[in-house]
C-alpha cells in the first residue's frame, strides 16, 4: 500500500471514529432508562438560566430530585427553548424520551401542552400561568401576582422621591397586565396613605429577551424623572437592572434609582459601585412567585400517584405562593407592606388583575 493511500485511509477512518463517538454519545443519552416518577420541563424562549421565571420552575425540579435520589436526566430534566418554533417539538422529544409529568412554563406554551396531552393521554401534564381544561392529563396552576404587584406599589409609594414610578412589561398578554394592574393600584394605595399624588408610567417591551430595548425604555423612564422601576420582562429585565447600574455608577447618591425584581429574589442583580467606589444596591424589593414550589409540589403528587389532572390550582398570598422580598425597604415602607398583607388576606383589600 502506497502513503498516499495510507493517508487517505488514515483520514477517512479518523473521520469515520468522530462521526461514531457523537452519535454514541447521542445514542446513550436517548436510551437512559428514565425513572418512573421523572419529570421534565420545557422552558419558554427565555431559557432555563433566566434569573427569573424559568429558573424558578427549574429550582423545582433540583430540589424533587435531591429529595428522591434522582439523577438529572433519568430522573428531571429540561428542554430548551429558543423560539416558539421548538415548544411542539420539545414536548414530543420529552414525551417520547420516556418523561412521566412534563411541564410547560408559560402562557405561550398553552396550545403546545393541549396537543401533546391529547397525544400522551397516558402522561401527566402542567401548564404553569395559564389554564386548560377538558383535559384530564393536565393540571393548571396559576398564581395571583397582581397581590404581591400590589404590595411592591405600596413599597414604591413609600420609596420614591420623585413621585414618578415605572412599570415595563415583557409581551402585553393578560398575565403581564396583572402584573401592571396591581402595581398601580397599590402605587396609588400607598400615595393615598402618605397624602401625595405619585404617577405610574407603563411601557412594554413586545417580548421577553429583547435587553436591548429594555435597558433603552429604562434609560428613557429614568430620565423621566422616574426613580423606580418595576419589571416583569423575563430574560430582557436584565437590561432595566444593567440601565439602572450604569446609571447609578455616574450619579450621586441623592440622585439614586431602583430596581423592583420579578419572580425569584434578583437582589443579586443591583449590586454595583457608586461613583465613590462604595459597594452598594439598587434592588428596591422583588415580587415573588412560588414556581419552585409549585413545580415541586405536583412533582410529588404524580410520584405518589395522586397527580391532580384535570384540576386548576392557584396560588396567592393566602398560601403563600406569592410574596415579595423585604429587599432595601425602609421600615416605615416594609411596615405598611406587611399591613396591606393582611388587608388583603383577610378580604379587606381587593387587588384588580386588569388595567382600567
């Protein structure tokens, strides 16, 4: 055999070794066998390590398969999303991958889990921020965020000096508009209790990635003399807490914006340097809402066989699956939070879910 065709061969079988071990590796991973209580989450366009709302959900699921010595992909797994375009075809994947109970994060995955819970009628099914029914297989959980929106009102009622608050929404949708209608009415209950007028600016984004956009309409609103700004915008709220970083770095104390956080505890998101070097934060409070706990608790339900198909689960301040962070509050502001809680746990307070 000549060199040159002993190269060529060389070449050929190196080639030939690479394509087998990717797909071996792709093979293993298809045919793990997959636990009898697992689960598996299919993320929104926002990804799994959003600081917000997915990563909540995934928080969730961690914690089941520590409590039940299960391992990340036999046991949980995640699917993500980069686009709409991938939501059909990830619950398939999970579906036929062997997954038992498979969540959807999201309002935009509502039409994805009606299909695949036809499909799968054998399968267990969530839709979280959304609800479907006459669909046995599926359980819908949604939480009452306009109460803890309205208790970060309050706390910016409390906090602003301007008299001039933000609020930037992600996608208009009902769910995001909740969000906004809470935020306003406890802005104006707070205002009400310290006998001064404060205004609410509403902006939104058109999606949930776009950081970009966010951090200019921040830009914008901080320039309005707004000196807080509430965000429900998943992964592109991360451009509001960057404006609002930038912003601070070039301005005196006296001249300080904040930063409402959404969904889990973004205080680590204001964290920043003032123009004297001095370590400091602008994270006001976050609005919390109990993904991981939702996502854990009927995780638990199917492995106990008592999964609630067919129901429609809520979650609010009664039972504590919102609330919000006591974050840089003063003590005057966190103290009428805490009283306006009760208010509203009792009945005595009605927290609106649409903007008027």
């Amino acid at each position: 055999m000549n060199k040159k065709r002993w190269r060529w061969l060389t070449i050929v079988l190196g080639i030939s070794l690479v394509m087998t071990a990717c797909t071996g590796k792709k093979q293993d991973t298809s045919k793990a066998k997959i636990s009898k209580n697992s689960i598996a989450l299919i993320t929104d366009s926002s990804g799994v390590d959003d600081q917000s709302f997915n990563q909540a959900a995934w928080g969730g699921f961690t914690a089941f398969g520590k409590e039940h010595n299960l391992k990340r992909g036999s046991g949980y797994q995640y699917f993500q999303s980069n686009s709409a375009a991938d939501y059909t075809p990830n619950f398939n994947q999970a579906a036929s991958s062997g997954y038992q109970t498979i969540f959807g994060v999201g309002y935009a995955l509502k039409d994805s889990v009606k299909a695949a819970a036809a499909k799968n009628p054998k399968k267990n099914f969530v839709i979280i921020d959304d609800v479907i029914t006459g669909q046995k297989n599926v359980a819908s959980v949604t939480f009452k965020s306009n109460e803890a929106s309205y208790l970060a009102g309050v706390a910016a009622a409390y906090t602003t000096k301007t008299n001039s608050v933000g609020f930037v929404g992600g996608a208009k949708s009902g769910i995001i508009n909740s969000f906004a209608a809470g935020f306003s009415q406890g802005v104006q209950a707070g205002a009400k209790m310290l006998h001064k007028k404060i205004t609410v600016k509403n902006e939104y984004i058109g999606n949930f990635t776009s950081t970009d956009k966010a951090k200019s309409i921040a830009q914008s609103l901080y320039s309005d003399k707004c000196d807080i700004i509430y965000q429900a915008a998943g992964t592109a709220g991360n451009g509001i807490f960057q404006e609002a970083k930038d912003y601070n770095q070039m301005h005196s104390a006296a001249q300080k914006v904040w930063v409402i956080g959404v969904d889990v505890d973004q205080a680590g998101l204001g964290n920043y340097k003032t123009k004297n070097g001095q370590k400091d934060n602008f994270t006001l409070t976050s609005v919390l809402k109990g993904l991981g706990v939702a996502t854990k608790s009927l995780a638990d339900l199917a492995a106990k066989g008592e999964f609630p198909g067919g129901r429609h689960l809520v979650y609010g301040l009664k039972n504590n699956g919102v609330a919000i962070t006591k974050g840089n509050l003063s003590a005057a502001a966190w103290t009428a939070v805490q009283k306006q809680r009760t208010q509203i746990i009792a009945g005595k307070v009605k927290v609106t879910q649409s903007l008027k």
